[in-house]
C-alpha cells in the first residue's frame, strides 16, 4: 500500500500510481480506514521523506507494518520513474 502524506495541492501535481492520500496532519482522522492496512506492507512517502518518516512511525504505533521512502517522490522521480514531474 502505498500512502501519500504530502497535502492535497502536492498529490494533484504528482503523485504515485494507486497511492492513497492521507496528508500528514489528517493522518489521526484517518487511524479507523488505516486498519484495512493491517497485514500488508504499507510505503509512506512525501516530498523529501521527511513528512513521511512521522507517518510512518504513527501508522508502526497503530501496529502496521510501515515505512518510509527514502527521498520521497523528489528522489523516486530522479532515479526510478524520471517521467514524474518534480517541483
């Protein structure tokens, strides 16, 4: 699962086939929907990586398997996919 905590002006510009939008401040709201989760690796990501690390530590607390991309979306479009548009 693939969780994009940037907010909703940046997942419009660009963002990561079939993620799943939940901005970092929302994330909270979102802990009841985050439990369909459970059991599958979830991939938290946001520009620069930083934003992503906080949500993935909060969706480990929830006790899902999470972590962060390194780099963001920033890094995954200079070295996977150089097609997505940075900013």
């Amino acid at each position: 699962v693939l969780v994009d905590v940037r907010f909703v002006h940046e997942h419009e510009w660009v963002a990561l086939p079939d993620s799943v939008l939940m901005p970092l401040p929302e994330l909270e709201e979102h802990a009841e929907a985050l439990q369909a989760f459970r059991g599958r690796p979830v991939v938290v990501y946001c520009h620069h990586g930083v934003r992503s690390l906080d949500g993935a530590a909060y969706l480990r607390d929830l006790g899902l398997e999470a972590v962060s991309l390194k780099g963001g979306i920033d890094l995954y479009s200079r070295t996977v996919d150089p097609s997505l548009p940075r900013y």
